[in-house]
C-alpha cells in the first residue's frame, strides 16, 4: 500500500556486483580466501555453483564465505549456470593465468542488452592468449612453454567493467607489466584490486583511466570485508525522497554515491551525511531533472529506472537517457500502467511530473526495473502488486524486511494467482 511515510534506518548489505568479481577473483590462489560482508542473494549463490562447478570448496557461514580452490579444474562450467548470471563468465582470467587454458560457455544476452564479451578476449588475446569461439564456448589457452600470459599494454575502446576486471585478474599472475588505458573506474573495480593486493597482487590506479598491474608468481590467502553496494543505499535513498520521508541508511560509503546524492539534490531531496557511513534524507518539493546514464563517476545505469520512478511525480519535463545499454527502458510501459507520463524516443525517456501515480498491478522485467516498481508502489495510491521478484532477489537482500523496518507497508505475497 502506498502513500505512507518511512522512518527510522536501514543497513546496506555488502556490494553484490563487487561480490560476484571477487568471487571470481578467488580462483587466482590455491589457499582460502574468506570474503566477509557477503549479501545473501541469489546472484551470489548462482555463482558460488559456478565455482563448486570448477572444484571450489566454498564454506558458508552467513554473511562470510570461505573458498579454497586448490583443486581448480579447466573444466567447462555448466551452460545453464552461466546462462543465469553473465557475470560467471568472469572466471575465464583468473583460470586461464592459473592453468593456462580454460572453457567458458558464451553468456549470451540478457533482458538489459545484447552484452557482448569481445573487449574481455581482446584483452586476453593481447596478453598472449589463443582464443577461439567454438558450439558456443570461449576457448582459451597460453601459447609457448611458459604457460604463463605476458604483460601487454591494452586500451579498452569503451571503459566495460567486466572487461577491466577479466584483464586485472588475468595480468595478476602474468609474465611482466600490464597497463589498462581507458579502464572502469567504479568502485567495485577499486574492490576487487583492494582484494587481489590483500593476496599480494601489485596492482596501482585502480579509481583511475590507467591501471598498472606488476605480474606476481604466486598470490597468497586472505580475509578481506566487501564494500558496501551503492546501488542498494542509492535505492534506499529514492525511497526516502519518493515518500517524502527522513529517513538514515547506515553501512554506506558516501563517495561511491555523489552522482546519485547530486541528482536527487538536483530534484529537490538533500542528502546529508550524518556520521562516516551514515546518510540521511532531508525531503522537499521534488522537481523534474535530466539525467544521462555514464560510466562511472557519471550517473550510474543501475539507478536509471529508480530515478525514472522519482520523476514521475517530480514537477515538470525530465529527460532521460540510457547510454549504457541498449535495452534498458522496460520498466517505462509499467510505470505508465500506474498512471505515469512517459514517452520513449530511441534510448530516451521524456517523463512529465504527475501529481500521484495509482497502484497496480505490475511485472518487473529485470532487477533494477524491479526496485524501480516497488518504489513506484510506495508512492502510489493504493495497492501494487509487483510480479517477477526472481530480478529483485538476484541483487536485493531482504528488500521487504528492510522496507517494512522503515514502516512501509509492503509483503510478499507467497502464491499470488493474477
Ligand atoms: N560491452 C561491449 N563489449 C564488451 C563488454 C561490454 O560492447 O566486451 C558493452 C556492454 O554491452 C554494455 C556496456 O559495454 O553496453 C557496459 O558494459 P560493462 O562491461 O561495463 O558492464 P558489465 O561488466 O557487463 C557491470 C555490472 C552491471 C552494471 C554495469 C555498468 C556486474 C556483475 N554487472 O556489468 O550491473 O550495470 O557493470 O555499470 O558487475 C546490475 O547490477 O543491475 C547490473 C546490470
């Protein structure tokens, strides 16, 4: 049910997509590597089967997870797992630098876009990889005697996440110097490279275009925190400006959230950091923004469609537009089923303020359409029933819990029959 205020405060889980990189990056050493701060989700149990799939022993202990991978195989992980989850395909650095060769099924697409993997093997390819692409699968293999791959200088055409973390863990155990130009600089890159030096990488300038990777012989056992996601604090923060609310969300890292902290003070709900990892919303009359999609540090894709919901209520004309992929305004036809005024050009979405959506009942096409939905619905009048909740479980943890703590009014509804 709509159209109640929240208080009170919420704790961010750890980063999900930080999370699942560094899973992969587990694979670069024989010894255990114990990650803590883990967000329960489904994404991250997907690929925790990825890497049993390789012959990872992983031990659960709730939010801290143990790996050892001394038994890693150059086996092909399972299609229908890497199916699930594109990023199962980030395993295939860390294990061909470990074994010298390594199958990986083609993730494919997925409901955001087509997703191509091409800068991932060039990058490889660049190090001295032979890669072929064959019923499906990534094949590849160190040529000459060493085994080893060979530091290379590697310029990204466009700066891909993946790409940037497939080479970081790839160069790790390299022959020599890698430099990336043109790399990521989100902050889960930083992660992961925080992560491989725990172990002993010699990685620098990760946060930065150029990334300077010292190829190590061997790296060694660690016990490492992940950070805090962006994505869920900055969805958080939507609620409390959705709902007009004071709300605090507690285990955040303000810095990854400018861009998103600077938008919704564009739109009228200030944010103010009240401790180290503390942030609290100071609501206002919202007003209409435009936004465009970036890499990082511009604004973050994954807050596309939360903001989307914003600015169905905020005052006046907003444009948005989404460079990052190319299909990533479903949620647009079921904002509108709930009274929104939205009209999609190419990759753009003109959104006109209305004064109140009205519940309905919705389907969520993908996971941050998803959380999208549920803050529609928490600003809307009435009833909304979000279907599709197998994309909120892959990257919220306890979406619900955590939103009924605030005081909304929100379940989950165990058998709904539409
Ligand atoms: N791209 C290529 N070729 C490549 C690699 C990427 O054309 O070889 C294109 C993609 O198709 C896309 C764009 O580059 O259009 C950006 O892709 P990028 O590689 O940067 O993204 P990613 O690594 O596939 C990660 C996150 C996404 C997040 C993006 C951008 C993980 C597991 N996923 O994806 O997270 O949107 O970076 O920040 O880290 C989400 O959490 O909802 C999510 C989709």
């Amino acid at each position: 049910m709509g159209r109640n205020s929240l208080k009170g405060q919420v704790k961010i889980s750890g980063a999900k997509n930080s999370a699942l990189a560094i899973m992969a990056g587990t694979l670069l050493c024989d010894d255990d590597c114990r990650l803590n701060n883990m967000p329960c989700l489904s994404d991250i149990n997907t690929m925790g089967l990825v890497l049993a799939s390789l012959g990872v022993k992983i031990k659960k202990m709730t939010s801290s997870w143990e790996f050892n991978s001394r038994n890693l195989k150059a086996e092909k992980a399972p299609y229908d797992l890497v199916s699930q989850l594109r990023a199962s395909f980030f395993v295939i650095g860390p294990i061909l630098t470990r074994l010298g060769v390594a199958q990986v099924p083609l993730p494919g697409g997925c409901a955001i876009g087509s997703r191509p993997v091409e800068l991932h093997v060039r990058g490889l390819q660049a190090m001295g990889a032979n890669v072929t692409i064959e019923h499906g699968v990534v094949n590849a293999s160190v040529k000459g005697s060493s085994g080893r791959l060979k530091g290379a200088n590697i310029f990204l055409d466009y700066p891909s996440v993946g790409a940037t973390e497939t080479i970081m863990m790839a160069a790790t155990l390299a022959d020599g110097v890698t430099v990336i130009e043109n790399a990521a600089k989100e902050p889960e890159i930083v992660d992961l490279a925080n992560f491989c030096n725990s172990m002993g990488a010699k990685i620098s300038g990760a946060g930065t275009d150029s990334i300077v990777i010292k190829g190590v012989e061997r790296l060694h056992s660690t016990d490492y925190e992940i950070i805090p996601d962006r994505i869920e604090a900055g969805t958080f923060l939507v609620a409390g400006a959705i709902t007009h609310s004071e709300i605090l969300v507690t285990s955040v890292n303000h810095d990854h959230l400018i861009p998103v902290i600077a938008k919704l003070s564009e739109i009228g709900c200030k944010v103010i950091q009240e401790d180290k990892n503390i942030l609290r919303t100071i609501p206002g009359e919202l007003r209409a923004s435009d936004i465009e999609t970036l890499p990082h540090p511009g604004f973050p894709t994954d807050m596309q469609a939360q903001f989307m919901a914003l600015l169905t209520i905020s005052e006046g004309n907003s444009l948005v537009t989404e460079t990052v992929f190319e299909n990533r305004l479903r949620h647009v036809a079921e904002l509108k089923r709930m009274g929104a005024n939205i009209k999609v050009k190419g990759n753009s979405a003109h959104v006109v303020g209305v004064p109140m959506l009205s519940g309905a009942p919705v389907m969520a096409t993908d996971l941050r359409a998803s959380a999208a939905l549920v803050l529609a619905g928490l600003a809307a009048d009435g009833k909304t029933i979000v279907q599709g909740l197998q994309h909120l479980d892959r990257g919220y943890q306890d979406l619900e819990q955590k939103l009924q703590g605030l005081g909304a009014k929100i379940q989950r509804l165990q058998d709904y029959q539409p």
